[in-house]
C-alpha cells in the first residue's frame, strides 16, 4: 500500500490539523501496536493513520463481512464475548440515569451509530425511543441480518443506513440522542472527530451523545492508547484509547463531557454541544453521578504553529477549517 491519495490526506488535514485540533497543545500521550512499536506521540499516531487509512478500513471492511467476533450468536458476533447481558444491563441504567437528569430529554429521534446486528438498538434504545432510531452501519451483512434481528415489529419503527459512520449527516434536529458504542475504537482519530462533529450538527436543541468504548486495563500501561493492525493476530485495525485521548477527540469536536463513568473495561461518557444552551434539570438525582462530576478540562497554552506540524507530518498543506453542516 503506497499511502492516501493527495485528495485524502488533504481531507485528513483539514480534520486533524485544522485550527479545532490543533491551536492547543495536544496531551502527551503515547502508545504502542500489536507488533511491538513503539507510537511516541499523538502526532505520530495521526502520521500513520494517515499513511494507512484505506489499509485499515479495507482490512476491517472484510472482517465484519467474513463474521466479525464470530461466535454462535449475534451478539457474540458483534461483542466477541457472553457477555452481552452484563453491557446492555449497565447502558440501560446509563441510559436511565440520562432520562432522569434531564426530564425534559424526549427521546423522539435516536441514532445508533456503528448499529452492527442492532444489538443496543433492541435492547436499550427502543425501550425509550417514542420515535424512531435510525441505525446506521457500513457492512451490508450485518445491517439485512438487522432487520431479521429485530423483526419486523421492531423494524417498522426503524431506519437502516447503510453508510460509513464519519460520512453520516443529518439535519439540525433530527436525533435527541446519538449512541455510539464500540464503533469509535475503528476509526482513525481524523475520523473520529468527523463523526462527532456531524453527529453534533444533527441533534435537537438539548440532544445529546453517549459514547461507550473500551479502555486500557493492561496493568501499567492504562493511560497509553493500544493499536491492533491488519498484519497483527487479530487481523483488523482498532484503537483503544485512554480517557485523556477520549477528552482530547471530545473537544476538537466542539463537545463538553456531562457525564462520564467507568463500567468494567469501558469508558462511558454523555456529551453534548458546548454551543448548545445549558440543559434544564433538576438536581441530580441520588446515584446517577457516582463517580463525581467529569474532571475539569483547563484552557491549553495556544500553540498556532502546530497545524503547520501535524500537515507536515501527514504530507498536507494546512488547511482552512471546514464547517459541518447536515442534510436538508
């Protein structure tokens, strides 16, 4: 593989250097890959990422397309694990704890991004929804075999969109939430911020987005980010990111964090717009913030210059910042 066309690194520039990554002084954190390298910065990261993106996604295109996780059900195939019961019992009160925060957080319009087989969708989002959820997944597998998962009660309630989920736009006001669990983990930082912004862009006044991803839990090494690539054992590309990475990717997005807290080997967070007006609640209610408010994020020193660096690094001029805007 020779690399992004010129076009493609141009684009990532405009996401990762753009003025909204770059004008603050990234965190330092480091990490590593399946094969022992050393990864010693974020700039490095970005600077292969752009290098193999096609690789990435075309490696991970075929392995949700040959079985995914396998295993002999659904979920198993798109968790990789029996434990799919434990994951949707701690979402549902996540989602729960939400709704009791923010009484006034109806739930018409929900998007299930990376939906896979619309395993969070049946069990967690349509037993709030008074609307509709609309799932959006790459592989054309998994999204046919939705429809079959949820049946076709289910499905009438539903919307199925087949598309990449950073290249997925809607209009202002379409979703009061945007769930996106274990799909960001896929996704090249550049991406990433891609899929928040338009997600952002397409949310009711007082919308907000949870993300659910896995964290480092190897001892020693929980504040380092950890990438699986194609030539690997697992044969697919993922990352898993540390929270100060998360918080990182959640601010060049535009977004604040209301809630965050840890379940097992995950990481789960409620953002939303720091645009957006403050939400109206009441107090929070007894339980529902158990690890305290998300840690403050301090103003970062101004560094202009960095945009210069990380085009540098990816083989771009800067760029001009781009605006998202949803589909009308």
């Amino acid at each position: 593989y020779a690399g992004p066309s010129r076009k493609a690194a141009k684009a990532a520039s405009e996401i990762v250097a753009g003025p909204t990554f770059s004008e603050e002084i990234p965190p330092s954190v480091s990490g590593f890959d399946d094969r022992g390298r050393e990864i010693a910065s974020l700039a490095e990261l970005w600077a292969l990422q752009a290098q193999h993106t096609a690789e990435y996604y075309a490696a991970n295109d075929a392995w949700w397309e040959d079985d995914g996780y396998a295993g002999a059900t659904d979920d198993e195939a798109m968790i990789g694990d029996t434990g799919s019961a434990e994951d949707v019992e701690h979402s549902q009160r996540l989602l729960d704890g939400v709704l009791s925060r923010f009484p006034g957080l109806r739930l018409g319009g929900i998007m299930d991004g990376g939906a896979g087989v619309g395993r969070v969708t049946k069990a967690v989002l349509m037993r709030k929804c008074v609307g509709t959820v609309t799932l959006v997944e790459s592989c054309e597998r998994w999204l046919k075999q939705a429809r079959r998962y949820l049946g076709n009660k289910r499905s009438q309630r539903c919307v199925f969109v087949q598309c990449r989920l950073e290249e997925h736009t809607a209009a202002p006001g379409t979703y009061d939430l945007v769930w996106l669990q274990w799909c960001l983990q896929y996704l090249v930082d550049a991406h990433v911020v891609a899929t928040l912004r338009n997600a952002a862009a397409a949310l009711a006044q007082y919308g907000m987005i949870v993300v659910k991803e896995n964290r480092p839990m190897a001892k020693g090494q929980e504040e380092r980010f950890q990438v699986d690539t194609p030539g690997g054992p697992n044969g697919r590309h993922d990352i898993t990111r540390p929270d100060e990475h998360h918080r990182w990717l959640f601010r060049c997005a535009g977004l604040e964090v209301e809630h965050w807290e840890h379940a097992d080997e995950t990481s789960a967070w409620v953002l939303r717009p720091a645009s957006a007006p403050a939400p109206l609640r009441p107090e929070v209610q007894p339980g529902w913030n158990v690890l305290g408010p998300a840690p403050a994020l301090a103003p970062a020193p101004l560094r202009p210059e960095a945009e210069a660096e990380v085009a540098a690094a990816i083989g771009a001029s800067p760029a001009e910042p781009s605006s998202v805007e949803g589909d009308t």
